[in-house]
C-alpha cells in the first residue's frame, strides 16, 4: 500500500477494467477519486461504491473524452467536487485493429480522438487545478515500441504519442514538480482484451510469463507512481507487460 491520504484523483474511464481497477487502488491507498465514463452508468455506480467502501469519497462523471466540450466540463466538474487535483490518471482508450488500406477514416479517427486528443484536452483543462507536486500518469501501451503483428500501427500510434506527451510535459511541468509518466502495459485481462478466446490464444504464448496481467498488477504501479515514493521518476514510460515486448 501507498499513502495518499488528503490526495484527490481523476481517472478518466474509470466504470470497468483498468480504470476500475486503479481508481479503487487509489481510494483503498487514502485518495478521493472522481471517475469519467462514457455510457455504462451501472459499472460507473459500482466503482463509486467500492470507492466509497474504502472511506474515501467517490464521483462518477458521464464525459466521452472524444467530446472535448463534456471532457472539459467534466474535469471542471470533478476538481470542484474534490477541491483540486492532486493526480490525473488518463485511462480512457480504446484498441481496434487494420492494416494500412484496411483501416477506416472513421476507426483511425475514433483511435486518435480518445487516445490522444483527449489525454492533451484533459491534461489543459487539468492543469488550472492541479496542485504542485502532482501527478499526470498516461496509460499508453507496450504497442507504443512494440508491433508484433500486423494491424496494430494505428493504436500503437496513439501510444507513442501519448509517450511523447510524458517525458515533453515531464519538462514542460518540472517547475510545478508535476511528475508525468506513461505507464505501458501489455496485454491485460479486460472487457477490451479478454484473457480467454481466440485473440488471447495468439497473445498468451507471447508474453514470458505465460499469462495476462490483472488489472491489480497495473493498479498497483499506478498508485506507485503517485505516491511520494516516486518523487524522483518523471518523464519514463514503464512496460508492465510480463515480458511481453522482450
Ligand atoms: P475497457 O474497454 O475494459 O474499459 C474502458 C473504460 O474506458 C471504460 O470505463 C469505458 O467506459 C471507458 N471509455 C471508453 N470509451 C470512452 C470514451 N469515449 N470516453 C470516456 N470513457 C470511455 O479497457 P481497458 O481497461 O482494457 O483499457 C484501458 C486503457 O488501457 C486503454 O487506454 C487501453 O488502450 C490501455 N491498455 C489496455 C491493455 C489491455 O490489454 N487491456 C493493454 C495496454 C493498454 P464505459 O464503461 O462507460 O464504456
């Protein structure tokens, strides 16, 4: 466990899978914690509970990130419910796979609008909020270095952006002492990439450790590098991939 206690938390999709999984590691580690979600309110209310069942105060937020109008207001509408932000996680993303000629204006244009376009929305709109000595912690992706099959250049695109978006506004926000980091996993057990079917029978063999990582596993670095503990680590991109990318 980390302490962050008096710390407060957005974690932009945060209804299931990663975004769930961090947002309530945050809250079980001290943090109050206001989530972003696109549609599903159920999930949305049950990681509030479960924020709340830490003793932490918890606050599901309706903002499609590709909106940049409902993401503003929705970061607006979270730091004044907190009192500020302490941590900013960009969760939010989504994966779909083409190869070059197969690949839709509209997939790629889906991809870049949430990927991207809103972890540097979301971080401007943010910043105004954001006490010194915060945290901006990017979701990015193993695929932002690593492509081992074909059909993944769009999202891995997305992914060296937002990598790129870390270690510049690691420089950009040092003054602040606002560390920014991209944390990069490999494949995760989520609704997005579920760790049983076929696209799973491909992958497993693929990472050294012979299985997916949990959404605990990626929490649990998350909440590391918003701890105190982290003081000296910004600008990295760490692969937490069980030796996926090796
Ligand atoms: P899931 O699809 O399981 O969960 C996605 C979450 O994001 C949900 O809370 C969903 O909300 C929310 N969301 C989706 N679209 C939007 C949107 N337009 N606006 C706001 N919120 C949205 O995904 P994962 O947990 O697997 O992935 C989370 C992040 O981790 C992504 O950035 C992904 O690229 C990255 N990642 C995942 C890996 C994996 O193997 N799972 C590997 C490497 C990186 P709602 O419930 O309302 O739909």
């Amino acid at each position: 466990m980390t302490n962050l206690s008096n710390k407060t938390a957005l974690v932009t999709g945060g209804s299931r899978g990663i975004g769930a999984g961090i947002a309530i590691r945050l809250a079980a580690d001290g943090a109050d914690v206001a989530i972003t979600y696109a549609g599903n309110q159920a999930a949305a209310e049950a990681t509030v509970a479960a924020i709340e069942a830490h003793g932490r105060k918890g606050l599901a937020i309706k903002a499609d990130g590709a909106d940049t109008t409902a993401l503003r207001a929705g970061v607006d509408a979270a730091a004044a419910a907190l009192g500020g932000i302490d941590i900013l996680v960009h969760n939010a993303g989504t994966a779909e796979f083409g190869t070059i000629g197969a690949t839709s204006e509209a997939s790629y244009r889906k991809m870049m609008d949430l990927n991207v376009d809103a972890v540097f929305h979301g971080t401007t709109a943010a910043l105004p909020h954001m006490r010194d000595g915060g945290r901006i912690l990017i979701i990015g992706s193993v695929n932002a270095h690593t492509l081992p099959f074909p059909g993944v250049a769009t999202y891995g695109a997305t992914k060296a952006a937002v990598a790129a978006f870390a270690k510049g506004w690691a420089r950009d926000l040092a003054g602040r002492r606002i560390l920014v980091n991209a944390i990069q996993p490999g494949p995760v057990d989520t609704d997005l990439n579920p760790a049983s079917g076929p696209f799973a029978q491909v992958m497993t063999p693929m990472i050294a450790l012979g299985r997916y990582g949990t959404v605990a596993e990626v929490a649990a670095l998350t909440a590391f590098l918003a701890s105190d503990e982290a003081s000296f680590i910004t600008g990295a991109c760490i692969d937490i991939d069980g030796g996926f990318s090796l």
